[in-house]
C-alpha cells in the first residue's frame, strides 16, 4: 500500500511517520531559528537603547557637577581679578588725567638709558594682579 498524505484512512508506516516528522523538525527548527534572530535582534537593539540612554543621564548629571565645581573654584578667582581690573583701569584713567591736567614730571629713576617714571598707583596695581595671579 502507497502512502497519500491527504488520505485519513490510510495506514502509517514507521518510514512514512519518520519521514514527515524529519521534515516537520526542518521546518520548525527554521522557524525557531529566524524568530529567535529576530528576538535576539530586538533585544540587542533594546539594550543599546537602553544603554544610550542611560549613558546621557550620566553625562548630564557629570556635567552638571562639573560646571557647579569650576564655578565655585573659579568665581572668586573671577571676582579679584575683575576687581584688580577695575582698579588698574582707574589708576590708568587717573594717570591719564594727570598727564593731560599737570605739568610733566621729572624722571624718578633711569634705567639702562631710558626714562621711567615711578608711580606708586600703577605699581601697586601690578603687584595686586600678579598677587592673584600666584594664587591661580
């Protein structure tokens, strides 16, 4: 008797049994196969996601610190040398006035030939900015 696999009446051979479990298992193993590459694939892309987004989190939180520590190192450096600033250009604005209203002074001190006036305003500002400066 010849097997038709339409047939309900007809009667199973071990051979015939084998042969349509062997290509069941091909096709379910296929089918396995492809949804677990697909899960596998959706799951990876997930975790890099995931990943990424956690990855920003932290950086924003880093950076955040990071500003609110060089702020607060820095602003205070900041504040002496606007202040130092502030006071150099007064003293040069006052020096600048001076020039134009009084008579020209004479020289202090030579040095090497050439004329410097000594000032006690300009020094004193000077010294001030290098004072901060050593303090950076």
């Amino acid at each position: 008797m010849e097997h038709t696999p339409n047939n309900p009446d007809a009667p199973i051979t071990a051979g015939v049994l084998s042969t349509e479990f062997g290509e069941f298992e091909e096709r379910l193993d296929k089918k396995l196969d492809k949804l677990f590459s697909e899960q596998t694939k959706a799951t990876e892309q997930l975790l890099a996601d995931q990943a990424n987004v956690i990855l920003e989190a932290v950086d924003e939180l880093v950076e955040k610190k990071l500003d609110k520590k060089l702020g607060e190192k820095c602003d205070p450096v900041i504040t002496k040398l606007n202040a130092v600033l502030k006071e150099f250009e007064d003293h040069r604005d006052e020096d600048s006035r001076r020039r134009t209203t009084a008579p020209p002074r004479k020289p202090a001190c030579k040095a090497r030939g050439s004329r410097r006036y000594v000032g006690n305003s300009c020094d004193e500002c000077i010294s001030n900015l290098f004072m901060v400066y050593a303090h950076i």
